[in-house]
C-alpha cells in the first residue's frame, strides 16, 4: 500500500491529541510523578507503539513492520543515555521533581518537530546522493568507537553552552524558580526563569543526541513515514521511561557499550550494502541480542560502589 498524505494527517493528529490529553488531562497539574504512574505510562506507550507496529504490518508488509521495530529499538535504546543526561540537568539545577514532568513535555514535544526536519532532510539527500551512505555508515562506526571510549559521566555547563549564553544575553534571568513558569513579568520587563535555561538546555542536548539516532534509523530504512514514526513512538514514551529508570538509569552501566556495537553493526552493514545485504530479520535480533545481553551483564556484574571521598 503507498503511503499517502492522508497516513501523515492521521498521524500527527493523533500525536498531537494524545499530548494534549496528557497535558490538559492527565498531568493538568504538577506533580511528583510516582514509580507506579512511571511503569503504567510507560506499558501504555509500549503498547501503542506495538500496536501501531501491527498496524503496519499489516497495511504495510513484513519488511516495513520490521524496519519500524528495528527504529524503534534503536531510538528507544539510544535515549537510555539521553535520560541520563537529562537526570544531570535536573540534578545540577535543582529542579523539584513535580516542574520535571512538564520540562520533559515541552522538550519531547520541541524534539519531536527538530527531529521531523532532520529526518525529511536526511532522507532527501539520501535519496539524491547515493555516496551519502558510505559517509554515514563510517560515521555510525566512528560514533560507536567514541562512545565505547567515552566513559565516565557528561559535565553539565550552561556556559558553555551557546543557545543558553545567547538567551543570558537578551533576556534577564531570574535567580530563583516561580512555580512551573518559564516566563514571568516583574516591573514591565519579562524575565526568564531558571525552568527555561533547564528547558534549554534539554533541547539543545537532544539535538545532540539526534546527531546519533536519526542516521542510526534511517541506515535501517530510507522510508521517511517509517523512520519518522519509530522515532515519534519511542520519544513519546521518553518521559515515563524516564521517571520509571531515574532510580536505575545508573545500574546498566554496560549499556554504554552494548550502544556502541550497536552503532557499529549498523555502520557496517552499510559500507558493506552493495557486497553483501542483511536481511531485517537479522538486523533486529542483533540489535536486540545486543540490548539484552548488555542489560544482563549489567546485573549480573554490578558496577563497584565508588569509595567515599
């Protein structure tokens, strides 16, 4: 079946009515968001995602359902280490656990329109320069190696940051939070708040992130309405994970790495596309091998507790 216009109508559509059911309904007022909420969001979004993966198989076909679960187990992996950052942010800002929910809203939601532009780029020079996949397969490979090498936490430093110096220098800040408002108006001029620079900060760490998982999903398929939606699904479900594994983020410390081979077997299997094919089948039981034995290993040989200071 072709994919219409109608598909991506229906489909932002319903996106955009399910955020605005989770903002105005469910989360209308801030709050601590508890384990049990975490986990009950969090098998809801999983749900969707694989019913909307039925969906398209059977509209769609075989290979279309499997590039769209290969994506999504690529983003929804890949973003284990963009909630870790995230847990950073908010520890280094002090943010009160009931703003966080509300901070992640509106970053996902910013995510998700920087990501469609990504992707609809990405894919037309894909299309037009066919050279592009070798760039991209050894770029997956050097990213994969510099992840595996990277180890240790990432430093948080808003000024280091140029969208945050940029926001400093033509907009004051205020130097204590007001409630869950960005903004706010004090003698005739509007102030930001710190929730702003937090908000910042998480988008421009996300467009970081993005480098990395939008040619990870579109080395798997060159489908924009494939590789858009995985990416849509598993961000919509970032913010429950986040509050269900902001206690056990830290614990799979061998995820890191199983990323990172990850990264390379997709950069491989593209330099090597006109040699030899994988099939998709393969592709998504290394992809999910991988995950699984990296979140064994970090059980099974727990990270040393750190000596005291």
């Amino acid at each position: 079946m072709e994919i219409t216009p109608w598909f991506w109508v229906g489909f932002n559509a319903f996106v955009l009515a399910m955020l605005l059911l989770d903002l105005l309904v469910f989360n209308r007022r801030a709050h601590v968001v508890r384990m049990r909420e975490a986990l009950g969001w969090s098998a809801f979004w999983i749900a969707l995602s694989l019913t909307f993966n039925y969906l398209v198989y059977h509209f769609l076909g075989r290979t279309a359902a499997l590039e769209f679960l290969t994506g999504y187990l690529i983003e929804k992996s890949l973003s284990v280490d963009n909630l870790f950052v995230f847990l950073l942010i908010f520890s280094y800002f002090k943010v009160p656990p009931q703003y966080q929910h509300k901070i992640l809203f509106w970053g996902i939601l910013g995510a998700l329109v920087l990501r469609a532009a990504f992707i609809l780029v990405g894919a037309a020079l894909l299309a037009k320069f066919h050279f592009l996949l070798y760039v991209l397969g050894a770029f997956l490979v050097y990213t994969g190696v510099k992840m595996a090498t990277n180890a240790g936490e990432p430093e948080i430093d808003p000024d280091s940051n140029p969208v945050v110096r940029f926001l400093s220098r033509h907009l004051p800040i205020t130097n204590r939070l007001h409630d869950d408002r960005f903004l706010i108006r004090q003698d005739g001029r509007l102030f930001a708040t710190p929730l702003l620079v937090v908000l910042v900060m998480v988008e421009t760490t996300d467009v970081v992130f993005a480098a990395d998982s939008i040619p990870a999903i579109l080395a798997v398929s060159r489908d924009t309405f494939i590789v858009y939606t995985s990416n849509v699904f598993a961000l919509l479900g970032l913010r429950a994970l986040y509050f269900a594994l902001e206690g056990l983020m830290r614990l799979f410390h061998y995820l890191q790495y199983g990323l990172s081979l990850i990264l390379v077997f997709i950069g491989a299997k593209l330099l090597l596309s006109e040699v030899y094919h994988i099939p998709m089948g393969i592709s998504l039981g290394v992809v999910g091998g991988i995950l699984l034995l990296s979140v064994v290993a970090s059980v099974l040989w727990p990270k040393p507790q750190e000596d005291p200071v």
